[in-house]
C-alpha cells in the first residue's frame, strides 16, 4: 500500500530529517519538494494562527495534506512577549544576537526570570484540521552560556537542567524542547491515523 503524502511546511533540513526519521509509515516532503519557493504569510498575532495559515496555505494552493509549525518564547515579567515576534524582536531585519541583547537588556533589573518555549503545529489532513502544542518552562540566564543551538538557546535554561538548551546536544535537547513535545504529540496522532 503506497504511503499518505504530507508535506511538513518547512525548507530547515534538520527539522524535516528528524520529522522523517519518527514518521515512516507516512511520506513527508518539504516545501522545495513540491517547488513551493512562495513567502508564506505569517501575519497573525499567536503561534496558532500562524501555524494555521501556513498549514492552509498549502492545502489550499496544491490540495495536499500538511502541517506547519510556529515557535515563541514567552517571558513571564514581559507578558508573554516576544512570543509570536520572537523571530523579529529587536527589529524588522535583526538576528538572534540582537534579539538576545535586546531580551537580556529588558529583563536587567527584573527578579522573575521565569521563561517557556512554547510550539503550535497545524495539521490539515482529507478535509479536518487539528492543532497541537509544545512547552518547554525554563528561565531566561543573565549571560550568554553555550554554543550550540541557535536563536535564544545560549540564554535560556530548561527547568531541572544547570545548562542552556547552547549547551545540550541536538538529542538531549530534542527529548525536552517544546518543539520536540509538538513533534511527538503529532507522530503520536499520526502514527495511529489510519
Ligand atoms: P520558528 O517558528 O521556528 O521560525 O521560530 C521563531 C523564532 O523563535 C526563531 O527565529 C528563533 O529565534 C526562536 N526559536 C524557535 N525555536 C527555538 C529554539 O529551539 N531555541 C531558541 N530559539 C528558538
């Protein structure tokens, strides 16, 4: 029996590689594979929302089943923000250093350093759509530790743990991660789709 397509609405390599690798009864494709070279809008204001629109998007341009994510970090003291900004904190066109400077700079005399990650996955699969949610609860570091990872991960600490997500391997920090959870939740639900 030929395997149901479901195109993961993504062009990160590692994040599609690591999705494959837990969903094998399914065949899941990038963007670039269906040449889908498009600017997906993401212009809601929660992770939901725009993980909705990438997700319909693609159903509604190629008729296909697929599911998209969206990520935030939630700072308590600064309510919930940069949440769904999180990419684009310190400015239009900023990268994650400036993000962290801004972040490290907001939070310099606050005590509650309290942090989460936080993951929605959309996925539209024959003609239902069902959502999906990851948290990672931590805290926001007063200084840079680490050098893995990427975006606030040098400055973000899971609870429990006495490293940054900078300074976990992909595996340790993909069994914690709100992302990771998101995933697991979906291959959960997919791996019992029938
Ligand atoms: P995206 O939804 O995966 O594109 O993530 C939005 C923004 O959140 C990114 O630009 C990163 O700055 C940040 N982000 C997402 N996931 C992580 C993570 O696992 N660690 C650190 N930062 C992240």
């Amino acid at each position: 029996m030929s395997k149901l397509k479901l195109v993961f609405a993504t062009n990160n390599k590692n994040k599609l590689k690591e999705v494959q690798a837990m969903l094998t009864n399914f065949k899941i494709v990038s963007l670039a594979d269906i040449n889908c070279f498009d600017d997906i809008p993401e212009t809601a204001n929660t992770l939901e929302g725009n993980a909705i629109l990438k997700a319909n998007y693609i159903t509604e341009k190629f008729g296909l089943n697929c599911f998209a994510d969206d990520t935030g970090l939630e700072v308590k003291a600064l309510n919930n923000a940069p949440g769904v900004y999180s990419a684009r904190y310190a400015s239009e066109k900023c990268n994650s250093e400036d993000n962290m400077a801004k972040l490290l700079n907001e939070l310099e005399n606050i005590q509650n350093r309290k942090a989460q990650f936080r993951t929605a996955v959309a996925l539209n699969i024959e003609g239902k759509q069902y959502l999906f949610e990851g948290v990672c609860t931590g805290e926001i570091l007063k200084t840079k530790k680490g050098k893995d990872g990427f975006g606030y991960d040098p400055i973000f600490k899971p609870t429990g743990y006495t490293k940054s997500f900078a300074e976990m391997e992909m595996r340790e920090k993909g069994a914690i991660s709100h992302r990771g959870k998101a995933i697991e939740k979906l291959v959960t639900f997919l791996n019992s789709y029938s």
